[in-house]
C-alpha cells in the first residue's frame, strides 16, 4: 500500500521506488501465467487497426437510414468523444498498474468486487455477442459476390469459427504478427476510402454532377426522425467504435507496458477524428438518406461506402472495398475471441469467478476460456439458419452497444475512484507516467453522456421502428442493462461486499521494478 514513510531512518532501510511522490514497497508481480511477449509495434497497430471495425463497415448505413446524414454526424461525433475520454482513462489508470486482469482488475480493487464482477461479465457479454454479430456480418459481406451462395449458409459459419479460432491457436507473439499485418490493410483501406470521398464531395466525379458537399442535407435532408433517429445512431456509433477497453487486457502480455501504453495513447484523437469523424461527415455528404439500395439492401449491399462507389459509377472500387470489408470482419473475428477468452480468464485470475477458468498452458494460452467464449458465440451464429442476416446483425449490436455503454460509464466510474485514492495515499497525478487531461471533471461530463445515451436506448426499446413495443423487443434491445443490475446486486448479496475505501487502495505493484526502473 501506497504511504509516506514514518521517517527518515526507516527510508534508509528500505529501497526506495519512486512511483509518484511516494515511496512504496514493491514485490515481485504475478503475470498469472500469461507471456509478455507482445510488442510496442504490435500493440500500436492492433489499437489503431481496432477501431477500423465490422460496424463502421457494414452497420453505418442502418445509422444513416434512421437517422440521416447530420443525425449520424452527431452520434458518432458524440460517441467518439467518450470513446476518447474512455482511452485517456484507461491510459492513465492502466499505465500506472500495467498489470494482467486489466481493468477489471481496476474496476473490483478501486470500487467494488462485486461491481468487479458485473463489469466483467458485462464486457464478456459483450465480446461473447461480437461473435455472431461479426460472423453475420461476414455472410452478408458475400451478398454482393451471388456465386457465394453455392456454399450453404451453415458451412461458411463454421469456416470462419474455425478461422476466428486458429488465429487464436497460436501463441500470443504470433497473434501479434497476424494482427499486425491486417491491421496495416485496414489502415489503408481506410485512408483510400476517405481520400474517394473527399474527391468525391468535392465534385471530381463526373457520374455526381458536381461538387456534393451538403447537398444531401438539405433534399433530402440532414435529420431524419428526430432524437429517436439520433437514438438509433447511438446504437450503430457504440458498436462500430467499441473495444477501446482492449489496451488494458493487452497490457497484461506486453513486454514493455508503460511505454507502449503511452505512445498508443497519445495519438488516439486524431485515430478517432479520422477514422471515424472525419470518414461519417464525408459519407453523409455522399449518400442520401433516402438511396434506393440504403433503404432495401443489407450488408455490404446496404453499406454507404460501397454505395457511395456505385452512385459514382465505380464499380471496380465497389468490390475492392467489399474484398477489404471482408479482411477487416475476419481481423475482427480474431481479435473479439481473444479479448473474449482473456476477460473471462482475467475474472478468474482476481478471484472472481471459479478458477477452472484461469488455466493456461506453458504458452500462455486459456484454452478453457477460449473453447467456452468460442462455443457459446459460435452457437449463436447458426441463429442465421433461420433468419435473416440483417435482422440477426440488428440483434446483437444493439446487445452490444448497451453492454459497451455501460462498459465505458464504468470506466469513467473506476476512474474517479482512482484518483480518489492518489489524494487519499498522498500521490502527486502530476508524477503519473501517463496523465488524463482535465480529469476528473471530464470523467463527470463522460458520465452524464452516457446517461443520456443509455436513456434514449431506453427509449427506443419500448417504443421501436416499425412495430409496436413489446417485452421481446425490450429485452432483444436492452438486455445488457438489467443483466448488470442482476449480477451487481446478486454478487453484493452473495458476498457482502463494500465499497473499497480510497485509503485502502493497493498500489505497491506500480513500483514493480522492471516497470519503475526501465519501463517509464
């Protein structure tokens, strides 16, 4: 535990390792038998190849046609802003502790066990549900390409369960180099995407007429269905910028993790204005609301980008961007089974669930969470058998972005916790090796956003498109939210557990020495 020491004699005794302003003791940290084997490369790439995911592909244009192209541009600006203030906490907080656990770990030793807890199995909720939602998506990514469908429907499900698995068969070094390389073709996909666009806003295509800009916003419009089309946005914006929160399970199996957390979070602002921002504002200035194809088709057939290329006459790029859409879903697949697999193995490593699940082999690898995260995911995916794929897709990334909402309130929740126990323990924040900008005051602000969120998903459960409410649509939109209610208060039954007092916050594995001597 993080004090002052009672003197200066006893200072001289005991060696001292600088971690703030305070001298603390520092034994040898447990990696619960994971493997530090991962780069600053690696794991630079993997965060910005993160966030270039299957929603902001495939899911945009649901955002686009609910909402328009001015409610899209809010709800992902919004979206974005608490993404990033997610990083700065999840920076500040996982640089000082970069230990395995990640911030579970933070969540149950700053707060609560048992918020712990529910925090936990709400983000494997999350990653469990990432799985049929990705593999739907990569069927439907093959709807543009008819000769696909000569393979059944079943085959192509266990084709990329098996895909999703074997990139997760070897050891965590060589996943690193798999995620590397694709995250690099992501990157690209992106930069060509929005360099097209922006050419063609700006009326270098001929088949557009003319310069674009926002034409669109005004015929057919820029908001369509007020704050409940915005509410929809909000759902598509949690799914597509999801999985920020993977830096801290990453930081677990880095060889160098304070550096390598530092240097993938700085940058993380322009990641999020470029990828995202920048890329929603230009695709709503090239597609309107009311195209034939974003209204009827789904998938990649329902994508803005790959209509965008078609209203120019491009058809060449159409399959081009198709081909990366299907790299970046099967990417996708390897990196949701990891962190699936890591966060249900990290809540068994702090003791939070049985310890079956902690078990590892001399790689480093959870085969029991990895068989258990992939088998009940995978199962899911055959519910495309028998309906559509759009409809099962709109299922589980409304599933998912209530549970990354929640996910994010939690973090800013366990973030104002910790710099409550910094002051409480005397610890200077100036000294931290990483610092969150105007916290905590931000994390108050990123909080009430995501009331906000959460309240108009609420919303939309009971009164949704097209169909009158009802307990099935409830339930099939929101079920994350009463889910982490039920574990919060059933574990705090269970256990009688407390809220951790700000003193009583342990910090002495900050000072490991491998980290305070070389790593900072």
């Amino acid at each position: 535990m993080a004090s002052k020491m009672s003197s200066s004699s006893d200072s001289e005794k005991t060696p001292s390792l600088q971690v703030g302003v305070t001298t603390i003791f520092a034994s040898g940290v447990d990696d619960a038998g994971y493997h530090r084997r991962l780069s600053k490369r690696q794991i630079m790439m993997m965060t910005f190849g993160a966030g270039i995911v299957t929603g902001l592909w495939v899911g945009t244009g649901t955002a686009l046609k609910y909402a328009g192209p001015g409610g899209i541009a809010i709800a992902y600006t919004v979206v974005a802003f608490v993404v990033w203030l997610q990083y700065m906490s999840i920076g500040e907080m996982t640089a000082y502790r970069p230990v395995h656990g990640g911030f579970i770990r933070q969540e149950a030793e700053y707060v609560d066990k048992a918020f712990g807890f529910a925090c936990g199995i709400n983000f494997w909720f999350q990653w469990v549900m990432i799985i049929p939602a990705d593999i739907t998506a990569a069927i439907s990514v093959l709807q543009l390409w008819p000769e696909t469908n000569a393979v059944p429907l079943a085959a192509y499900i266990t084709i990329f369960l098996l895909v999703m698995v074997l990139g997760n068969v070897f050891p965590v070094r060589m996943y690193g180099h798999i995620e590397y390389w694709f995250s690099w073709i992501k990157i690209l996909a992106i930069f060509a995407m929005i360099f097209f666009l922006f050419i063609m806003v700006s009326g270098g295509i001929v088949a557009t007429g003319g310069p674009l800009v926002f034409t669109y916003w005004k015929n057919p419009g820029a908001i369509k269905n007020g704050i409940k089309g915005i509410a929809k946005a909000f759902v598509q914006a949690g799914f597509s910028l999801g999985g920020g929160e993977h830096i801290a399970v990453i930081a677990g199996e880095a060889k160098i993790p304070r550096k390598t957390i530092k240097a993938t979070i700085y940058p993380i602002f322009w990641r999020m204005f470029t990828f995202f921002v920048l890329n929603i504002w230009l695709v709503g200035m090239c597609v309107p609301y009311n195209d034939k194809n974003l209204v009827s088709a789904s998938g990649t057939l329902g994508s803005p980008f790959v209509i965008a290329a078609r209203r120019a006459q491009q058809g060449w790029l159409a399959h081009t961007l198709n081909a990366f859409v299907f790299i970046s879903v099967i990417s996708c697949g390897i990196t949701i089974v990891y962190i699936a697999s890591r966060s249900l193995t990290a809540m068994s490593d702090i003791k939070l669930i049985h310890p079956v699940f902690g078990k590892k082999d001399s790689a480093g690898r959870p085969w029991l969470s990895l068989l258990v995260s992939t088998a009940i995911g995978g199962g899911l995916c055959y519910l495309n058998c028998n309906d559509t794929a759009f409809e099962v897709y709109s299922w589980f990334s409304s599933l998912v972005a209530i549970a990354a909402f929640i996910q994010w309130g939690a973090l800013f929740i366990t973030h104002c916790f910790f710099r409550a126990a910094l002051r409480a323990q005397h610890i200077d924040y100036c000294s931290l090796p990483f610092k969150a900008p105007l916290a905590p005051y931000a994390q108050y602000l990123g909080i009430a956003i995501i009331a906000f969120i959460l309240a108009c998903e609420f919303y939309l459960s009971i009164f949704p498109f097209g169909e009158p409410g009802s307990a099935k649509t409830f339930f099939a939109n929101f079920l994350g939210a009463p889910l982490f209610v039920f574990d919060l208060i059933v574990y705090n039954l269970w256990f009688r557990t407390k809220l951790v007092k700000p003193a009583e916050v342990d910090f002495s594995e900050a000072a490991q020495p491998r980290w305070a001597a070389g790593d900072v």
